[in-house]
C-alpha cells in the first residue's frame, strides 16, 4: 500500500533524547475514560475473527498511557454524538480519526496533529460510470453516502456537489462501516474517506472496493478534550515524543503496510 495518505513526518524531526523521556510529566497512575466508534479501519475497529478492539489509535493510546503512567478504560458512542459527549464531559478523551477543524475547535479542545491524510473517492470494484469527482456530479442518478457533521460530508456538499446541505443525493448513514456496506450492496454509488480508511477497506475488500480520481484535499487528525482539559499538554508531550523516536513511523508501517484485514 503506498504511504501518499500518510503524511506524519516523524523522522524528519529526528530522534528523542533520553532528556525529552525524563520530561514527559508522569501522571500516577491516573484513571482516564477514552471514548471511540470502532468503525473506522485501521485507525480502531473490532477484528472480525476474534472481537477485539484493535487499530493504529489503540496502539498509540496504549503507547501514550505507557510513557505518561495513565491507566486508560475504553467506552463507545456513535460519531454523532461524540463530540457533544466530550464537550459535555463525559469522557476524558475521544478517538475516532477526527479531523482538526476550527468549527469543532469551539466546542472541544484538540491534541497536535498525529496524522494527515488526504480525503479520497472510494467506489465498487467495477464501478466505469465516473472516474472522478466531476464526473460523479455530472450525472444526477449516483448518489453518496456519508456521516452527517462529517468531514466527508461536507467535502461532499461543497467540494462535489452544488453546495447545498439537504441535497437528495446525499444518503445519511449513523456510522462509516453502514456507508461502505450500502456501497458493497449498490445502494449508493460512492463513499468519500480520508486515505487511511480508504486504503483499509480495499484492502480488505478482495477486489470489490477501489479507489478512483485524485485526493480531494488532505485533513489532520487529533485528539479531542473536554475545554480546558489538563490531559491536552501531556498528551502532546506523549505525540511529540513518539514523533521524535519514530514510534509514530513505526505505527504507520505496522499498519498501513504490514496488517492484512480480513473479510
């Protein structure tokens, strides 16, 4: 898989010193609630053979909690409700791949950016109709499915479409995994992701998903925190670190190269 949709540039930064270790602040132990969707592959999704929970944020969460001396307990929501949820305060963290957006910014508080990754069409395998995202606009029969209050919502709206937010071309679905399912069963004809996600699902399509036309822009992933959270400057401390020392570049490789998702 090629890394074009990974854009985190760890080693570019170099190395951590053993005294950026030393500074990293230690947390005692202290208890925090993460919340997730699992239904955004490879990022975090239950593997389907063994009903575990696993993904690149759950690595990096488990590697976070390590060198800061957190003890992490997992809860899950749906997209939708997440960021009101976090905002609310009840949970200390969200996870789910969500992009950085000023909008967004009002309402919770993001960690640094621990990936970017451009947005991309995502169709079935024999999908001839349209190669590219004029071409989808152009004929009114195809129809796009996403997330409401998605990034690729409104990279749908705005960037492919004519602008307006109810048009009927555009099917709401409650989660990511129901999108590609209408798409796997032609109920709709397209699904926008950011690379990750897109990669993660060809990949385990077996032919019946691909990828067409150019990246539509790329976003940037964070963390995000209830206002004012004191967890937001360790937890960066953590990312800075990881950056520094290659963890993150060793996360990238173990799963947008390495791991095969089944069925």
């Amino acid at each position: 898989m090629k890394l074009k949709s990974i854009l985190v540039s760890a080693m570019a930064l170099g190395f951590a010193t053993g005294a950026m270790a030393q500074a990293l602040p230690d947390m005692e132990g202290r208890t925090i609630v993460v919340v997730t969707e699992n239904a955004y592959p490879p990022l975090q999704f239950v593997e389907p053979s063994t009903g575990e929970a696993i993904g690149w944020e759950y690595d990096a969460m488990a590697e976070i909690a390590q060198r800061l001396n957190l003890t992490v307990e997992y809860q899950n929501t749906s997209w939708d409700a997440m960021i009101p949820a976090v905002a609310d305060d009840q949970y200390d963290m969200g996870m789910t791949g969500i992009t950085i957006r000023e909008d967004r910014a009002e309402q919770v508080d993001f960690s640094d950016t621990y990936m970017r990754s451009e947005m991309v069409m995502l169709v079935a395998g024999t999908e001839d109709r349209f190669s590219d995202a004029a071409g989808f606009a152009a004929d009114p029969e195809l129809l796009m499915a996403a997330q409401p209050g998605t990034t690729p919502f409104y990279v749908g709206v705005y960037d492919v479409l004519d602008g307006d937010e109810a048009n009927p071309r555009i099917k709401l679905f409650e989660t990511f995994g129901a999108t590609v399912q209408a798409l796997k069963a032609g109920d709709v004809d397209l699904v926008l992701t950011d690379g990750t996600a897109g990669n993660g699902y060809v990949d385990a399509s077996d032919g019946a998903l691909k990828i067409v036309g150019e990246a539509l822009g790329s976003e940037n992933f964070g963390f995000i925190f209830p206002r004012g959270s004191d967890l937001v400057e360790p937890i960066n401390a953590a990312i800075a670190s990881m950056r520094a020392d290659g963890t993150l570049d060793a996360l990238n490789t173990k799963w947008f190269l390495e791991y095969k998702m089944g069925g």
